[in-house]
C-alpha cells in the first residue's frame, strides 16, 4: 500500500523513570468526548487534506527518482526495502496488540494501566530497535559478503531506520490518544518536503543516484519526527502526567495470554511481500522488481486515500457501545467500497497520461495495474473487517489468515510465476485477495461477534443512508464555508 510505513514507538528513559516516581497531582476530570461521526470527519478530513499534499510532494520526489534511477537501480532499491521490512517486523512484534489495549484503557479512562503498557511496550521496542541497528550495522559486511561494497554501504544506512522505526510510533500513539489527527497526518507531508528539498540540493549541486536517495530517505524520517516533539510533551503533561503509573506488570501477561497471536501476526504479513520481491527478481530479473513495484505504488497510493485512518484509534475507545458499532461496520463498509470504486475509475482514467508523460520507462507498468484495480473494493471491505477483528481482540484468528495468506501466497508465486511472468503476481493478488476477504466473512459470521455485514443493507439506500449523507455534506459544506471570504452587509 502507502510507500513503505512501518513505524514502532518511543521509549521512557531516566527522566521518565523520575517522573514515575514523582509524586502526582489530582488527575482532572475527563472532558466530555466528542460524537463518533464529528470525530471520525474530523480526523479524516485532516488525513485526507494531508494526504494530497504528500502525494503532490511525493510525486515530485518520485519525478526525480525514476528519471535519474535506471530500471535496474529502481529494482534494488525496491529488494533493499523489502530486506529492510522484513526485518524490521521484529520490532511490532504485538505491537498492534498494545496499541489496541492502550487506546481501550484510554477510552475506559484507566490512564494508570494505559500508561504503563505504554511505557514497557516502548522500552521493548526501542531495546529491539538498538539491537537491530547494531546488528545489521557492523554486521553487514558479513551478512552480505556476497554483495557489493555500495550494496553493503546503502544496507548500513538504511539500518538507522531501526532506531527512527522504534521512537515513532509512541510519539504517533501519544497523540492518538488524545485525537490530534492533524499532527499525525502533518507529519508523512514534512518528511516528503524535507525528502524533496535534499533530492532537489543533490539533483542541482551534485548528483542524484542511489545512494543519495536512500540517505534524503534516512535523513527526512529524523528530521520529520523533531515536529512531534512539542506536542507529545503537552499531550504528556495534559493526560499521562496527571495520573499514577498502575504497579503491576502488563505486557508479560498480555503478549501470553491473547496477544501471544500477535507475535507472529507481524511475520506473516511480511513474508508474502518479502518472497514476492525475491522470487520476481530470481525467477524474472530486477527491472521486473521495478516494474511490478510502480504497479503496486500506485495502487497503493489510491488505497491510501481511503478514510479509515482513524477507525483504529476511535473504535476502542467506544468499545462498550455494541448498537453504535454495528452502525459504524455496515455505514462503514458500504460506503467505503463506493469509495473505492470512484476512486478506481479516476485512477484507470488518470494513469495512461500520467504515466506516458512523466514516467515513460515504466509505461509496461499499466496493464498490470489496470487489472489491478479489481482488487481495490476488496481491500475496503477487508480493511473495515480487519479494524474490528483487532478491536475484539481476535488475535488468533488473524494470526491464522496471514499464515494463510503466507502459504497461499507462495504456493500461487511458485506455480504462477514460471508460468505467466508478472501476471501470475497480478492473478496471485486478485484470488489472495478474495480468498481472505471470504475467510474473514465467514470467521466473523461463525463466531457472532457484535457486528456482522448486512448484504441486504449495503444493496439498498435507507434512513441510515439518508442520514449518513445529511450529515456529511452539511459538514462539507460547514468546512468550505469557513475557508470562504464571508460576505460583508454592505454586500447584501
């Protein structure tokens, strides 16, 4: 999906063991919570906003990396990434897990609880970040001795994302906690920004190849996350630091119990891409890695404009709300795969000249993507699902469709590549897709959770409907109207 964002989180340090143990004042009532609906416009309105003015960065960072990368560079660029991911993985090791379980502490106002998993799953993560970092740093010439030395040299440093990937997601969770989705969505548009100006100072002043574009990559996700410092630290003092730290322990009990799941959830969802990418390159070749790769991107971009970026933050916090979340399901679902669908038309329209004028070396690229595009309504669908599968804590499950997915998947990569080239990947994504979407149905349907797909509801348009819609565009409207000069009387 979105350009390769896997991001882990933020550790307490002495100053935060002081503040542990520092006496604490009363903690301040809780404000009132704003509706669902206001909440999830608002936060998807900033994404959204911010979302566009990512991709209308990063299409110029993209403009000057594929027209001074060869194919052939592309390709390692690409097999780099994917190494770098499938590494990674290890530190959201039950990451998702306890994200979910903070968020619900929060919405249970359990601050004490929440804040300590908070901060035993930020100590885990940042110590496996250090580990990985040091590892792969100064073990890089003997993990890739067959290699070349730029190969070795760009593998070192990408390795610093391993510390930046384990202090960004806490700074990410602190202010989810508190619902300022504008800074979270701020902060993907300042890395593209920074990206493009050190691209733009090497594309004028020296030369841009590719280790140049992996050290803006490195170097923008630091620099990015300085604009998130601020923010955490009030959100801090405004809801952590009020209430004491709970004394028991919590993520033993937790990663042991139903998040032991979780564990290797992370895993299985990286083997299939990492395989992907490999056996592409060693059953086809590299440029075939790019190629498929600007295929997957821009599907992946479309995707990206889905709203469901706050659905994981709000839906634990109105977890004791069962007639409310079955709303939010069914609303949710129908109306994002129409959503989905407009916005595979726009791309089948857009692409062609998009792709012909700036990106003419990755024309090839097209076909796979037009056929591709079929798969859009089905990630909406399974997005939605996945959300409140995670929500009720059915780790288990979860685990078991991505080790599904693992096995297919390879199964599909082995008998489809030899035989059809880059369409066996087009055919493997489609059937995959479906196939997990169709287990996912009949899981959430045999196990009766608090919600389940009404098909009846998203083949018809009823009173939800209608209010759902009032609702939305008088909201629209509300939001144009406060970026319109208003009238003045004497214009009346």
């Amino acid at each position: 999906m979105s350009p390769l964002e896997i991001f882990s989180k933020m550790r307490y340090s002495h100053v935060s063991n002081l503040i542990i143990t520092m006496e604490h004042p009363t903690p301040a009532k809780p404000a009132t919570p704003k509706p669902f609906y206001k909440t999830y416009l608002k936060g998807e309105f900033f994404f959204g906003i911010w979302n566009v003015v990512s991709r209308g960065v990063g299409f110029f960072n993209t403009l000057i990396v594929l027209s001074k990368l060869t194919v052939y560079q592309y390709g390692v660029f690409q097999l780099i990434l994917s190494s770098f991911s499938g590494i990674a993985v290890f530190m959201g090791l039950g990451g998702e897990t306890m994200r979910n379980d903070i968020l619900r502490y929060v919405g249970e106002q359990d601050i004490p609880r929440a804040k300590r998993l908070f901060y035993e799953s930020t100590t885990v993560r940042v110590g496996i970040g250090i580990i990985l970092w040091a590892v792969i740093f100064f073990g890089a010439s003997f993990f890739f001795s067959k290699y070349s030395a730029d190969f070795i040299f760009y593998i070192r440093i990408m390795s610093f994302l391993f510390l930046h990937d384990a202090i960004l997601p806490s700074l990410r969770l602190a202010l989810e906690a508190e619902k300022k989705f504008s800074l979270i969505a701020s902060r993907s548009s300042i890395s593209r920004f920074i990206q493009l100006a050190i691209i733009a100072w090497f594309y004028f002043f020296a030369t841009v190849g590719l280790k140049e574009v992996i050290i803006s990559l490195v170097a923008a996700s630091y620099i990015s996350i300085i604009f998130m410092v601020v923010p955490v630290i009030k959100s801090y003092f405004k809801l952590w630091r009020p209430h004491p730290v709970a004394h028991e322990m919590m993520i033993g009990k937790l990663l042991f119990s139903y998040g032991k799941w979780e564990l290797l959830r992370p895993v299985a969802a990286k083997l299939v891409d990492f395989v992907q990418v490999w056996m592409t390159k060693f059953l086809i070749s590299t440029e075939a890695v790019a190629i498929f790769s600007v295929a997957q991107t821009m599907i992946g971009t479309l995707a990206n404009f889905m709203p469901v970026n706050t659905l994981s933050v709000l839906i634990p916090l109105h977890i004791a709300e069962k007639e409310k979340l079955q709303k939010i399901y069914n609303v949710g679902t129908k109306y994002l795969i129409l959503f989905s669908i407009a916005v595979g038309i726009i791309g089948l329209i857009a692409a062609q000249p998009f792709i012909h004028i700036f990106f003419p070396k990755y024309i090839a690229s097209l076909p796979y993507f037009d056929v591709l595009l079929l798969t859009l309504p089905i990630i909406a669908a399974t997005a939605v699902a996945g959300v409140f599968l995670v929500v009720y804590r059915r780790q288990g499950f979860l685990l078991f469709q991505k080790l599904m997915k693992g096995l297919v998947g390879i199964v599909l990569y082995a008998i489809l590549i030899p035989a059809f080239g880059l369409w066996g990947l087009v055919i493997q994504g489609i059937v995959l897709s479906a196939l997990l979407f169709a287990i996912v149905y009949v899981y959430m349907v045999r196990s009766k959770l608090d919600v389940s797909l009404n098909w009846k509801y998203l083949t018809s348009y009823d009173d939800v409907d209608k209010e759902f819609l009032h609702n939305f565009f008088s909201d629209v409207r509300r939001v144009i109207g406060r970026w319109l000069p208003k009238r003045s009387a004497d214009n009346i």
